[in-house]
C-alpha cells in the first residue's frame, strides 16, 4: 500500500474511521485540534456524527450516550481536558460501555504548556477518575503505531466493555510521518448489541445502562474488573524489547521519549556502552515481567527517561526492580524537549557517576 | 544521508508549510521524511519553527538537538534559532529581513535578499521557494525535482504560470545555493 | 363485569414509588409515562435519569434508560439521539441537575436545537442530599444551606429556566405547568404529550418545566405545601407557554 505523509492528529482521526468509529465528540484544545477538525468533515462522509461539545465535560458524556446505542464512540482532548473528562471516564467504567479516548498530551500541571510532554503517566494508569478503577492504555510511539492501536482500539473497548485510552503526545499529534494506513473494517448492520438501549425490532422490556448499583451489586461489579484486570496483565501486554541480551543498562522509555532513547543507545553502542532498552506499548497492563525478569547478575541499572519531570512510571519500575538495581531517571519538561544528544549525554553521565561510585 | 533542516520565520511567512511541502515531496521520492512543527501561542507574527528531517534511512528519533541546515526568514528567527545550528552546519538567510552582522565562524553561511529577487521574480509570496531552493543547491540534501514535482501537484490548479513561478524561484535559490557551496 | 377504567400505565413497572408520600415526582411521572401509552411509542423510547430523586426512577420504568452523570442528562441524550434518530429521547430532570450543574449542557442541547424533550421538574430544593439550597429555592425559603432563609444579598434570584431557553432560536416548545389542581395537571399533561409529539414529528427541541413540592424538605404536610406553591412558587414562575413554533411548522 502506498505510504501517505499525514500529520499525528488527522491520521489517528482516519485510524478511526477505518477501525469503525462513527460518533466523535470533542472540544478545542491544543495540540489534538486537527483531531476534531478531521473529523468534523470526515465523519459525515461515512454516515457518521461529528458534535463540536460545548464542553469537555459534555463531550465525555455525549459519548457516553452514543456508547449506551452501541454506536463506536470515541472522544479526544489534551491533558487538561482529559482531567475534566475524568468524571465521565468513571462513569464510561461503571455503566460498562465502550469507548476510544485519545489524549495528546501537553505540558503540566495546570493549563502548563501547550507544547509536547507526558506527564500524565499517572492519571492515564492509576486513577483516570474516581472510583478505583482502570482501563487499557496504549502509548504509541510512532504516527503508523498510533494509527494501528487507534485502529485495533474499538475492539479492545467492545471485548472489555471498557473505556481504552490512546496515551499520546504534542509531538506525535502535530508532526508528519510516513504512515500505512489499514482498511475500511466491515462492520455490523446494526450497532444494537444484547444489552444497548434503543429499539432492535424485537420486543424489549427495558434495557438499563446505569453507573449506579445497590451496594452488594457493585462490591460483585468490581471483583470481575480485578479478574479483567487480571486477565489484561495475562494475555494483553505489549512490549519491545530493544538490544537486551548483553544489555548492563537498560532504558525505559514510552512514547515519543523512546524515539529519543533509542537514538541514544545506537549512539553509545557506537561507543561500545552496553545498552538496551524496555518500551512499554501498553502502559496497563504494564510490561512487568520484562523487567522482573531481566538478568540482573548482568544488569547495572535502570534509566527512565520521560519527557516528564519527575519520571512518572519511576514507581512501576522499581517494583519490578526490588532493588536488585539502582534506577534512575532522565527526563525534559514543560515545553522543553527531550532531544537525541542531551539523552546520549545524561546517559553516559549516569553512566559514570554510578561507575565512580562503584 | 540524513540532513535535519530547520526553518524558521514568523508565523505567515509561509516558512511551516514550505517545510512540510518539502518533507511530503521527499517522501513521494522514496526518502523516509518527519516534520516537527513548533508553535507559539501566537497564530500570526512571532517566531515559528518547523524541523524536517531527510534521510535514506527509517528516522528513529524526530528530535534532534542541533541541526545540520537554518533557514532564518527573518531576523527574530535568526537571532532565536542560530544557536541550534551544528558546528560546520549550513546557514541561509533573508537579507532582506535579517542584516544583524553574524558572530559565528564555525558555520557555512549564504545570505540571499529573497524578498527582493522573489519580487523581481513576480511575487513577494514565493520568497520562501527561493531560500529552500538555495538550502537544496547549499547542501545537496535532496534532488530539487523532487520537490518540483510536489510544487507542481500542489499548485497544478492554480494554473502554469503559478506554477512557472514556483519554479523559477526554486531554480533561481538552487542556482545561487550551487554557487556559494562551490565557492 | 365492571369495565376497567384506570389502571396504572404498562409502561411503567407494577410497583409502588419509592417517593415520599405527597410528592409530586410520582404524579409527574405518571403523567409522562400516560402521554407515552397513549402515543402508543413505549418501545422507541429511551429514558435518561438524571441525579437526584428522580434517579430512583431507574426501578419504575419498563422503558430502555441510560442513568446519565449529574447535570449532563442533555449531553447524554445528545448521544443517544444523535445514534438513534428514530429512538423518542427524554430526560426528567431535577432543579439542582438542570439549573445548577448542568445549566451549560441543557441551554447548549437546546441552542443546538436537539431532537430531545427535557421534562425539568422543579421543586425548589436539593430533595435527594437533604433539601439544600437550590437555584430555584425562593427568595426567603429557607433550606439546610440558608437555614434563615435565602438572602438574594449572597446567593442571587431563583433561576427561571423557561424564561432562559425561551430566548434561544432554535428550542419549538417551551412551557411550565403546576401539578397543584386537577385542571392545571390536565394542561400539563396536555403539554407533556405535545412534547414527545414534537419529537414523533421530528420538529426539534422541547422543554417543559412541571412545579412540584417537597413535603419533606419543605417541613410541610402535602396539603400545606400545596397552598405554599400556590401562594410563593407559582407567583414567581409564571405558568404559561412561551414558545409553541409547532403550529408555525405545521402551516
């Protein structure tokens, strides 16, 4: 297939509509604009429905009634609007419906910056909302990997009945790159589905979508979201595993950061620094085992390098770690990018400082 | 090779969309290409920038940290982004928006009056043509048909002489860029 | 045989409410629930409950419902009527759900002239959290957060919602009604049928505010709270139409 060159944004809004997305809801914010300015025209183009929201608020919840149809629904912010999202996010969990939300994410805390950065680590994978629960993450680190997780996403929120969430960033939103994009996905006559409302042309007693349970009725709600959890850490987890074997440094690194990283440790290989590099492509599930499992008879330490200041998934990594290795972190934030030569350098710092002590 | 090129101008100037005309028409010539877009706040004036990559290889990291050619169309952009250029690193200027004398020695500098010969040319608009046309003569990054070919579908409807124009300021920067990378 | 004269509507679910004795909400859904049989249409229709009392709602209905997040009945119905243009798509709301925390989502569904009807009922109090302050509690009323009364100084005017949507272009029919005497509920129910009519029609966004009491955060019997609204609540919210553009539409 001939190779496009479209920027982050609109090739994940075509992602979209190829893997089956008819109902987009969103609000202006920079850097995700061009999604919604995609698909304010490309929707209507195959019978779907684009609603520029008055809110990122009403956006998350129109998407919510769109999902309860069993229409494919996705919405799209940054940062910010993520965080006022979060309640209809809980709320998606809950009520057991399916959707896409991408967040391009930006500088923070606060308004921040409206330049690249990924500092929402912990609010994509710990607590995207209240209530204690989680979703599927996937942190593309290229324009074509976004368009195949955004494609394939549909189908991990319609198996889970959950939301999913496309981790993304200012950089892969707004660049241009090479992209492949995959075909049109047949879908279904209908959307109605067993348990969506709206009439399916047989005789219904009344369906119920509903956030809200009895007491004993949630407590058994949540055991089955551990054992989906559960089942998401066994089957689902998606890693690249990047010049381990002989590795005795070993980088971790997702999203645009690992373009950068994985310069860097060409560059020092080059130099004879025996290093690797564990990218998560799912960041929930995490990719624990490759880290538990590393050979740390062999392995002199950890680096996280995130375009985040602190490194956000530090944490995840020292669990697995236990403190077989020192971990360490490298990272740029607020509106200054992490940049190929800089990393090489804070690297081989690392590097050194923890051989002198040594 | 692989040559990362970074435009820089205020924000209208046309030089973002230059950019990215020049790393799609890369990519229809079989090269692998990224455009990195900066923006301020601001949707018009200030200091833009954009950085395309070239290469013959998969581009792993899109983020440099120096780069190896600057076109500065202007003198906020000049004075903002001359110090990401690599030592040895290519230079080409709008003399005639930017004339501040220029402190460093460790670069190969071109400084053209685009604005000026894009009007002798016909249009002050295809300024931006000339200065990425001098940067391909410059530094031999990318064959100019390429990005002919892409002028030539982008404009086709505009009708020939827009597109003659765009030509000819290409070829002219190219022209000049040849000049100064033999001298 | 006696000929069966009244029964309670199929669609709603042979059970008694869980309202309190003497509210409204009860004889407020019953009436829509009445418009929805006689229309004939029970099985096109999708329901979205609010947060409130009405919430509870959830239990009484044989309809399809989706329980929506507090104030955002009208960005959810948006969705599912934008998914199901052939789907009948109300919301019930409650004062504190419509005019406080989702006074942007229902002025915004109406401005966009939805193909919804949004039935708000309003009772001047927060009834589920324990009669709180509302935007509609009445100057003077007194509630657990204006426990002397509510004090305009501080706390601004009762908010009059048709009176606000009325303004907008787009909504077809706008109205309240009280549900205080046999013939103002007959009107309302008169306008409530109009509106899930309009929707039949495809005509546009319709909005009907019902005024009903809370004995019990009132701190009144039934009866007292009835004299209550006639003498304060339907003074300030005037009971009339304001907008009807369904004849217009149909000439």
């Amino acid at each position: 297939m001939a190779k496009l060159f479209m920027k982050g944004n609109e090739a994940v809004g075509e992602a979209a509509v190829r893997g089956g997305i008819r109902f987009f809801a969103g609000y202006p914010i920079t850097p995700q604009s061009e999604l919604p300015e995609y698909l304010s025209w490309r929707l209507p183009e195959v019978c779907g429905t684009f609603i520029q929201a008055e809110s990122e608020v009403a956006a998350i919840n129109m998407v919510y009634g769109a999902a309860a149809t069993g229409a494919r629904a996705m919405t799209g912010s940054s940062s910010p609007g993520i965080s006022l999202k979060s309640e209809g996010i809980s709320y998606l969990s809950a009520a057991e419906l399916p959707a896409v939300i991408i967040n391009v994410q930006r500088g923070g805390p606060g308004l921040g910056s409206i330049q690249p950065a990924q500092q929402d680590y912990l609010q994509a994978t710990k607590a995207p909302g209240h209530g204690g629960f989680r979703m599927m993450v996937f942190a593309p680190n290229s324009i074509q990997e976004a368009v195949d997780l955004v494609y394939e996403a549909p189908e991990y929120a319609d198996r889970d009945r959950s939301p999913v969430l496309v981790l993304m960033d200012g950089c892969l939103g707004t660049m241009m790159d090479e992209v492949e994009l995959p075909p049109f996905k047949e879908l279904p006559e209908t959307i109605c589905k067993p348990w969506t409302v709206g009439y399916d042309g047989t005789t219904r007693s009344g369906h119920l979508i509903t956030p809200i349970y009895p007491e004993a009725g949630l407590e058994g709600k949540n055991k089955l979201a551990v054992a989906r959890t559960k089942r998401w850490e066994e089957n689902d987890v998606q890693v690249e595993e990047f010049m381990l074997d002989d590795a005795e440094w070993v980088i971790v690194a997702y999203g645009i950061a690992s373009r950068v990283a994985k310069q860097a440790i060409l560059n020092l290989r080059n130099k004879g620094v025996k290093v690797g590099m564990i990218r998560p492509i799912t960041l929930f599930p995490f990719p624990k085992k490759s880290i538990a499992e590393l050979d740390y008879s062999q392995v002199k330490g950890l680096i996280d390098i995130e375009m985040s200041i602190p490194a956000l998934m530090r944490e995840d990594i020292e669990l697995q770690v236990l403190g077989r290795a020192p971990v360490y972190e490298y990272g740029r934030s607020g509106g200054v990018l992490l940049d190929d030569d800089s990393t090489e350098a804070a690297i081989w710092k690392i590097i050194e400082e923890a051989s002198s002590n040594g | 090779m692989r040559f990362t090129l970074l435009v820089g101008g205020s924000g209208g100037q046309g030089g973002m969309s230059m950019g990215m005309t020049l790393a799609e028409s890369a990519v229809k010539g079989g090269k692998h290409a990224s455009f990195m877009p900066l923006y301020g706040p601001e949707q018009r004036g200030g200091a833009a920038k954009c950085t395309v990559i070239i290469s013959d290889e998969p581009i792993i990291s899109p983020l440099p940290l120096k780069t190896d050619g600057l076109i500065a169309m202007n003198e906020a952009s000049y004075k903002k982004y001359i110090k990401e250029l690599r030592p040895g690193g290519l230079l080409v200027r709008n003399s005639s928006r930017s004339t501040s004398a220029i402190k460093r020695d460790d670069i190969r500098v071109l400084e053209i009056p685009a604005d000026d010969i894009a009007v002798e040319l016909g249009s002050s608009k295809i300024a931006g043509i000339v200065l990425i046309g001098a940067m391909l003569g410059f530094s031999n990054m990318m064959d100019p048909k390429m990005l002919m070919d892409s002028l030539e579908e982008k404009f086709e409807s505009k009708g020939d002489a827009i597109v003659d124009l765009n030509r000819r300021a290409l070829y002219k920067g190219v022209e000049l860029g040849t000049k100064a990378a033999a001298g | 045989m006696a000929e069966k004269i009244y029964t309670k509507p199929p669609c709603l679910l042979p059970l008694s409410s869980g309202f309190c004795p003497g509210c409204l909400h009860s004889l407020a859904t019953k009436l829509i629930a009445e418009s929805i049989d006689e229309l004939g249409v029970a099985e096109k229709v999708i329901n979205v409950l609010p947060v409130g009392c009405s919430t509870m709602n959830s239990l009484y209905w044989k309809l399809d419902m989706v329980t929506s997040a507090h104030g955002r009945a009208p960005a959810v119905a948006t969705g599912v009527k934008r998914c199901r243009p052939d789907a009948l798509v109300f919301a019930y709301q409650g004062d504190g759900d419509l005019a406080s925390i989702g006074l942007s989502e229902v002025l915004m569904a109406a401005n966009r002239g939805e193909h919804i009807t949004i039935f708000f009922a309003n009772n001047s109090t927060y009834g589920m959290t324990g009669g709180q302050m509302a935007p509609t509690t009445l100057i003077g009323q007194k509630s657990t957060t204006c426990v002397f009364g509510r004090d305009p100084d501080t706390t601004g005017f009762p908010i009059r919602m048709c009176e606000l949507v009325k303004e907008l272009e787009a909504p077809v029919y706008v109205a309240r009604f009280a549900l205080n005497s046999p013939a103002n509920i007959r009107k309302a129910k008169k306008g409530i049928k109009k509106a899930m009519q309009n929707q039949i029609d495809g005509l546009g966004f319709s909005f009907v505010e019902l005024l009903i009491n809370c004995p019990t955060n009132w701190g009144m019997s039934p009866v007292q709270s009835i004299a209550y609204m006639e003498e304060n609540t339907m003074k300030y919210f005037p009971c009339k139409v304001f907008v009807d553009k369904t004849e217009e539409e149909e000439k």
